[in-house]
C-alpha cells in the first residue's frame, strides 16, 4: 500500500458492516476480552495514538484553564462597579458573524483532514488555506469589537465585570492566534516534507486544537454573549 | 512508509482520529456535523429575543442548546465515540470534564454565598448589639 492510494481494509469493512453507526457494543461477545483497546495487552501503542492522546490530554487542561476563567467571568458577571453591564456591550449580529465564521472554519479543518486521509496533497492545502481565512475573519471581527468597545471608554480597567470579560474573551482570541500561525507553518511544512508521518501527526493535534477551539466558542457565545443579551 | 502500519486496527484510536476510511465517510460526518451545529446555533440566537419561550427559561433553554452543540461537536468533529477503542479518550474527556464541573459550579457556589453573607447592609440595632 503506498502513500496515495486510499483503500479500505477488511478489518474496517468488518467494523462497519458489524456496527454501522460506532456505537461501539457490538461485534465481540461477552466474555471475550477485547484485544488491545485500552489495557496495553497488546503492546505499546502506535505513535499516532501516543500522540493524539498526549494531545487530547494537553486540551483537557487547556479546557479547565478557560475554565478557571468561565468560573472568574460567572462570580464578577455583577461586579460593573456602575459601568457598562453584558447588556451594554454585547453586539448579537457580530457575535452571530464571529461564529459562523469559526463554526465554517471548523469544518472546512475537518474537510482537510479528509483530505488528508485520502493524501490529497492540493485539497488538504486549499482547506487550511480556507480555514485560516476564516479564522481571519473571526480574529478581525473580535479585534473590531474590542477596538470600539476601547472608543468607548469600555476597557477592562473600568470595572471587575470587564476585566472578567476581556480575560475570557482575549484569552480564546489568543488561542485562535497561536493557532493561526500554528496552520501558517503547517501549510509550509505539508508543502516542504508532505505527508511524512510526523507532520501527519501534527496534522491531527492541529485538527484537535481548531475544534476545541471552536467548542469553547460555543461555551463563550452562550455564556457571554446571549445570556448577556437575555440579562 | 504505509498508512495501515499506523493506524494499527483492532486497537486504541487516536482522538479524532476515525478506522480507516473512504474520504466520503469523512465528508458526510462533517456535513451532518455542521447541520446540526448551524440548526443549534441558530436556534439559541432565537431563543434570545424569542417571544414563545417563557421569560425566566430563556437561559435554561440557552444553557441547553450549547450543551447540546457541544456534544454535537465532540461527537462530529472530535469523532468521540462510546467505541471500545475510544475507551481511553472518553475516560480523560470525563476526568476533564468534572475538573471542569467542579471549577466552575464550586466558584459559583462559594463566591454566591460569600457574596449573600457580605453584601446585605446590617442593621443599625444589630450593630450595636453587637458592641455590648
């Protein structure tokens, strides 16, 4: 099997004609252990795996750091010290543009993940290329948001609730800047080395990253900005 | 250097990581992905300003709909499944997942109750009550 032909093994046929929609609690009987998944019987795990899973474990925490700051922002929600409350500030036809943006760039990550699957070398680039164009446009529009808010006087000096509300939402916005420079040099080193196994590696940790990222949106646009608006 | 060798079949999957399969698998996963992400975002951009839902609910049924696209994105994007090769990754997403629940609903309570404690003005007779 070389690098650019894609077939499909018995071994997933078998998965999917046992179990078409993953569930995961058929195939194997009852009694039988299932080899290899999770108790290390079968030896060390694959690179891709240790890999992946590193990362997943890295996410995790990142996820209770953004945590630590949803915990922050819900405590100090209050605290506007007579300034501007989340009803003042919040924007909904922006935030609905932010995450339409960041929810299409996700996806478009996704679809080049399948390319790169499918090692489709043209397709995996036109999608990263698309997906930070999103991400762009994500990062332009929050940069807008914040720089208005400061036209206004609203800064996070102003009041706990602000600080609160520019940490959390800053703090995403910087993720969605590392990884933006993260896919600038994953695009350059795809179109240098290709798809060597340890790029394909940190392909997989960067799809990892963008939706996570996207997930965390997805806690900040309710959190923040809707029950901001509804408050 | 082949692809098989690396997935390793049969055994533990990398997070978002899928068996191998044909590249439309990939895209239908994704497209159902994003449908059920856009009808879940929308619906909570409605609910804001939306007249049918009760006014206290409101925040209930947005704190519902985000969980719910939160699982949709695990499911779809992050390919989580309940799959016997997915054992270890659903465990640390748990582990993560009670950091977080702990954080945050224990900051709440504590900083709630601090807040109720503090923040009620005490009565002049109390105080002096208190002096003697």
């Amino acid at each position: 099997m070389s690098d650019t032909t894609y077939t499909t093994s018995r071994e997933a046929l078998r998965r999917r004609q046992q179990d078409p929609h993953r569930v995961g609690h058929t195939g194997h009987p009852k009694n039988e252990p299932v080899p290899g998944t999770g108790q290390g019987a079968s030896g060390p795990a694959t690179k891709r795996i240790i890999v992946g899973y590193g990362f997943w474990v890295f996410l995790l925490s990142d996820i209770v750091i953004f945590s630590a700051f949803f915990a922050a922002y819900a405590v100090l929600q209050g605290q506007t010290a007579g300034g501007p409350g989340a009803r003042d500030i919040v924007e909904l036809p922006r935030t609905a543009w932010e995450t339409g943006a960041l929810l299409l760039s996700s996806f478009t990550c996704g679809l080049s993940f399948a390319a790169t699957n499918a090692r489709n070398k043209l397709w995996t680039q036109v999608f990263f290329v698309v997906t930070g164009l999103l991400g762009l446009v994500f990062l332009g529009l929050e940069l807008q948001e914040f720089l208005s808010l400061a036209a206004r006087g609203v800064t996070p000096q102003r009041s706990a609730f602000l600080s609160a509300f520019f940490a959390v939402v800053g703090l995403h916005g910087l993720h969605v800047t590392v990884g933006l420079l993260w896919l600038g040099t994953m695009v350059a080193q795809l179109q240098v080395k290709g798809f060597r196994r340890e790029i394909v590696h940190r392909i997989i940790c960067f799809n990892l990253f963008w939706h996570a990222l996207d997930i965390v949106w997805v806690g900040l646009f309710s959190v923040v900005y809707l029950l901001g608006a509804v408050r | 250097m082949s692809q098989a060798d690396d997935y390793d079949h049969g055994r533990d999957l990398a997070p978002g990581d899928e068996p191998e399969e044909s590249a439309g698998h990939w895209v239908r996963n994704y497209l159902i992905g994003l449908g059920f992400a856009s009808v879940l975002t929308a619906a909570s951009f409605w609910a804001v300003g939306a007249q049918l839902i009760w006014g206290p609910a409101i925040p209930v049924a947005i704190i519902v709909l985000a969980i719910a696209q939160m699982g949709v994105h695990l499911v779809f994007f992050l390919h989580v499944t309940t799959g016997p090769d997915n054992t270890n990754n659903v465990l640390a997403l748990a582990f993560g997942l009670l950091v977080v629940f702990l954080l945050i609903a224990g900051s709440v309570w504590i900083m709630g109750h601090l807040n109720q404690r503090m923040m009620q003005p005490m009565p002049m007779s109390q105080m002096l009550d208190m002096q003697r």
